[in-house]
C-alpha cells in the first residue's frame, strides 16, 4: 500500500488510486468499505473520509453520538470516484470509536441483530474504565448474545483517545 501513497499528495489521491485497483481488478464484483483519517495532533483537526463505513462515534463531555458526514462517498471498487472529506476538531479528552457493520448487524439465534443500542449500553457501562477493557468487554458481550450463531462478518474496532497537548 505505500507504494501507492504519496505522502505529499495525502489521502485523496490513496484512496483514489486504491479504489482505481478494486474498481479495475474486480469489475464492481467486490467492493470495500472503510474509513480514512488524516490526524493533526498539534491542532486536534480530524480530517476523515467514510468511504460507505458510517459507524464513527465520537465521545465528547459525557455525551455518546454517533457521527454524520457530509459527504456521500461511495465504497472502493464499485465505481470511479473523487473522495470527499469531512472535518472535526477534536478536543481534550475526545474519544472516536469506528467500528465495523459485522459487530452491529452480528445476529443471534433468533435472528436478531446486536445494534448499536448494545453498543451504547456496553460502552456507558465501561466507559470509565481503560479502553482494553472497554473493547474486551464489548467482544464479550457479542460472544454471549450471537451464543451458537456463527459470526457473520469481521468484528473491528478502533478507539482514538485525542490528548491535547
């Protein structure tokens, strides 16, 4: 992949170029869903592209709410595209969690999907507590609801602790 990346160009053109390869060697057979961050850690400024993933949470002075962008980007591989950014400033203390579908639309026995209201009682359960613990608890918690059922789709998450400096 860094073959492709042009530090000086940035992201834009990443995920232009990464797209551009799916695109061409799967013929809109296969597509990819993801999110691509651009941090200044000096300035707090968050510079992201949600490339059809949209499960971006952000943490803020007490509050949980779950991110909307302005862009409508699609995922890579399905068509050509030029991607659109979205902006957050981030401030001390923030917390960002992406997480992917497969935990949200993770189904039990009875078919019903875990949800990001779940996702919210586990993390206002163990937000206080260190993150390893928090995403520990969480894949706890969805290996208990899904019991027998198979896990349907890869389970990522990623958390972003913003300390101002």
């Amino acid at each position: 992949m860094f073959e492709i990346y042009d530090f000086h160009k940035g992201l834009p053109q990443f995920i232009k170029k990464l797209n551009d390869y799916i695109y061409n060697s799967y013929e809109s057979q296969k597509f990819v869903t993801g999110v691509f961050a651009d941090l200044d850690l000096k300035h707090g400024q968050l510079v992201f592209y949600d490339m059809g993933h949209s499960y971006i949470y952000l943490y803020r002075k007490q509050k949980l709410f779950r991110l909307t962008t302005n862009s409508t980007n699609m995922p890579l591989g399905i068509q050509p595209l030029e991607p659109q950014a979205d902006k957050l400033i981030l401030h001390d203390g923030d917390l960002l969690m992406i997480i992917t579908d497969g935990i949200v639309e993770q189904t039990s026995p009875q078919n019903e999907e875990y949800g990001e209201k779940r996702i919210w009682e586990i993390f206002k359960k163990y937000k206080h507590t260190d993150l390893k613990n928090l995403k520990k608890e969480l894949f706890t918690d969805i290996k208990k609801f899904r019991a027998t059922q198979p896990q349907n789709d890869d389970m990522t998450i990623l958390f972003l602790e913003y300390k101002d400096n």
